[in-house]
C-alpha cells in the first residue's frame, strides 16, 4: 500500500484538515516534495535543519525592526546553538527561556554605539495573528550518524517547531507510537526536540499529550494511558 492511501495518511489527513480548517494554520505536505536552496518553499539548505531560518528571519525582524543585520544573525546562531554536555531536558528549559523571554545580542548600532544585551523577541504573545502558523507533514530530517526520520506533523511556529505529532492508525495502540518512534525520534533527532512545547500521540479515537521526559504504560484494562515522570 503506497503512503498516499494507507490507513494512517487518512488519519493524518483528517489532522492536517483540522490545522487548516479550524484553527486557520498555514499547511504543507513535504513528502518528496521538498526542495533546498534559501529561495526554496521552507528555505531549508539541508535536511539537518529543525529551525526554518527564512521564516525565523522574517519575524524576527518584523517584531524587531531596524536594527543592523548582525543582531538578527547572532539571535539565529544563539537559538539553533547545540550542546553535547547539557541535557536534552536542560537545553529544552533553556531554549524555551530565550523563546519566551527573547534572545539577548550585542552590536553596534547606525551611531556607531555599543549596544549590549539588546532583547528580540520571538513571538507576538498580545497578537497571535501576527506569528506564522505552520503545520508540515512528513518533512524528511536527518540527524545522529546520518540517519533519517519523518515525524507525521511538525507544529512551526515562526520557524520553531513546537509541536511534534505521531499519529497511528486506529487498530493500533498508542504506545507504539511513543515506543516505536518517540523515543526513536528523541535519540536520533534531538536537536527538534530542543524547542518543543507539545507532543500529541493519537490514533484517531485516543489522543495524550505528553512531555519530553515521561514514560507511558497501559492500564490493565488496556484502554486508559497512564503518563509516569521519571525520576
């Protein structure tokens, strides 16, 4: 059965028409789609980019305007920043203070002053319709030992991705998709988790949210999902 018609594409389908129809997000199938290039559709160079630069680029400097490119690069190189010490836990909580709070640069400005410390901010928190919505089915992202993965949704949101969704179909349990492919996504592609907000496991009929560092475990019943905190 090809992609484009099995079972779980038409729960993915019925996803993706949710994004588009009720909550009004920008949607996009890359599935051997996608093109590279900075004038390509997502801008991506590469498939080890997580962050969509173009789009990042082009709100950041919306919400932070006239100020000398320099700035809007180093926020860029200070959010897209990788770590082999920290934990995928401690980056995330970092990276989700920079995107709430903003990201401090330093530069000369049009006078020739040192400015230090200088706060962009990522979102628009008091007008949600001015931030880019963007869900993306099926984008291709290579990682650890040049291995690839192809999450089902990626959620953007002026470039960041926020959101992660794996979707089965729905004679399946939903600890496959956190056993078969979350953990699996987690250990090859850290760097998307980075910035993640929410993770939405769901086989059409069940649906959980879960955080970056849980467990899942089915009842004795079979029906009810238990989320569990590691230590």
């Amino acid at each position: 059965m090809t992609y484009e018609y099995s079972e779980d594409n038409l729960i993915e389908q019925t996803a993706i028409d949710l994004f588009f129809n009720q909550l009004g997000w920008d949607t996009l199938l890359a599935y051997n789609k996608e093109g590279f290039g900075e004038g390509s559709t997502l801008g991506r160079l590469n498939k080890k980019e997580v962050v969509l630069k173009k789009i990042f680029f082009e709100k950041i400097k919306a919400f932070n305007p006239g100020l000398p490119q320099k700035a809007y690069e180093e926020a860029y190189e200070k959010i897209i920043e990788e770590s082999i010490t920290k934990s995928l836990a401690e980056i995330n909580f970092e990276k989700h203070q920079l995107l709430r709070n903003g990201i401090p640069v330093d530069f000369i400005n049009d006078k020739g002053e040192q400015v230090k410390n200088k706060t962009l901010k990522v979102f628009d928190f008091d007008n949600a319709d001015e931030n880019n919505f963007l869900a993306v089915r099926q984008l291709w992202l290579q990682g650890k030992s040049n291995r690839e993965r192809r999450p089902d949704i990626i959620g953007f949101v002026n470039g960041i991705p926020l959101l992660f969704i794996e979707l089965k179909a729905a004679h399946r349990k939903l600890e496959n998709a956190y056993n078969d492919n979350f953990t699996d996504y987690k250990d090859v592609i850290p760097k998307l988790f980075y910035y993640n907000a929410f993770v939405l496991l769901s086989n059409g009929i069940e649906a959980v949210l879960v955080a970056l560092q849980v467990s899942i475990s089915t009842s004795t019943n079979g029906n009810v999902l238990q989320k569990k905190t590691k230590a």
